[in-house]
C-alpha cells in the first residue's frame, strides 16, 4: 500500500532543517575546516527521513484502530466509592469512533443521559456529550489522548501505554476538576473481544486510588 505523506509533517520537517542549519551551519564568509564541507547535508537529509518515518501510522495506531466503529454503552458511576452502602449510579448512551489524519489519530463521540442536581437539588437526567481523541506518539513513544465533554471547559490530556497481554492500553493524567483540587487519575480500556471493551476510571483520594466509573461498550452491527 502507497504510503499518504501529510503535507505538514513535510513542512515540519524543512522547518526543522532550516532551523537546525542557521544553529549550527557556518557564518558566511568563514572558510569550512578540513572534513567538515558538506558534511550537514548528509545529515540534514538523514534528519528528513528519520521525520518522515515518524509521521506514518504504524502497529501502535492499528491497535487504536480496533475501536473503530458504533457501540452502545453502560455507565457505572460512583460519588462516594468508599461508601460500599451507596449504589452507583447507572446510565446508557452511544459511541462513534472514527478514523482521521489516514489513521495517525481517533475521533471518537460520546452521547447519552445522565443523572445530575437540579435547581432544587432532585435529580434529574440531562444530556451529556464527549468527544476523544487518541493516537500514538512516534516520537514520545507513548498512546496519547484528550478529552473534552459539556460538564466542564477543560481539556485532560492523558499519557499511556499498551499491554498485549491483557490487551490493555493504560492512560495516565493530572486534572483539575476544581480551582486548587489538582487529582491523579489512571483510565484503563481492556479489550474483550472485537465487539466488547470495558473502560474502568480510577481516581486518586488522599493516599488512595479508587474506581469511580466504568463503561461497558458493546459494538453495534447493522440491524441493532
């Protein structure tokens, strides 16, 4: 297959090049030393084609792309997972995931209801909307991600890495759902089967991680 060379990642790379031969090329005028004529062309051109290497989507990306597609969901959610008294509270919604940037990344949107406060303090379903995006980092050597949704203006950025194993990709991240109340969180995505995926959500409380959500999606076929 014809590999697809993003334009940018071309543009990326020149730059780079240009940048590195104004820090370290020759002052005009002076004369090169012995040996040294010519000599960052020959690395200027390796440099071009070690970035084009890392622009292209490879095993890593493949991975990631076995989420793609329509699925349904079901949430679990815990307000006090340290209460063993209080039932989580439980909720349904879809998922679409697709492909972008011919497969460097992964778009994915979340619909669905929740359970919140009201004006009065009873609760009461309200819509809830997400959206994801995921990749692998060639050059970081790490599974990246972002996610966005409208019960909050925050962006978390997450870090993770893949166990073929247990086929398990697991994110890393500090956020800040509160002014001054920055928190540790740990996400995990296990892969079931080609139609199942469960995501489990993990928050760090004082000196304690504890589960907080967990979603179990399951693939939807033509006919559902």
């Amino acid at each position: 297959m014809k590999k697809i060379i993003n334009p940018m990642y071309v543009l990326s790379a020149c730059l780079a090049v240009c940048c590195r031969t104004a820090a370290f090329g020759q002052d005009a005028g002076q004369p090169e030393k012995d040996g040294q004529a010519g000599s960052h062309k020959v690395d200027d051109a390796a440099m071009m084609a070690k970035m084009m290497e890392l622009a292209q989507p490879g095993s890593n990306h493949k991975t990631l792309e076995r989420l793609v597609g329509h699925w349904s969901y079901k949430v679990k959610f815990w307000m006090d997972p340290t209460n063993t008294n209080m039932p989580p509270m439980e909720s349904t919604g879809t998922t679409v995931t697709k492909a972008a940037m011919d497969g460097r990344y992964f778009i994915s949107e979340h619909k669905g209801q929740m359970q919140m406060p009201g004006p009065g303090g009873a609760m009461q379903d309200v819509a809830f909307n997400g959206m994801g995006i995921e990749g692998f980092d060639n050059v970081k050597g790490k599974f990246v991600a972002s996610w966005i949704d409208n019960m909050g203006t925050g962006i978390m950025n997450m870090e993770g890495t893949f166990d073929p194993a247990s086929d398990t990709l697991t994110y890393i991240a500090d956020y800040e759902p509160m002014p001054g109340m920055k928190t540790k969180i740990r996400q995990t995505v296990t892969i079931t089967d080609n139609d199942h995926h469960t995501l489990a959500f993990f928050e760090t409380r004082g000196s304690k991680e504890v589960k907080t959500m967990e979603i179990a999606y399951t693939r939807a076929h033509a006919g559902d």
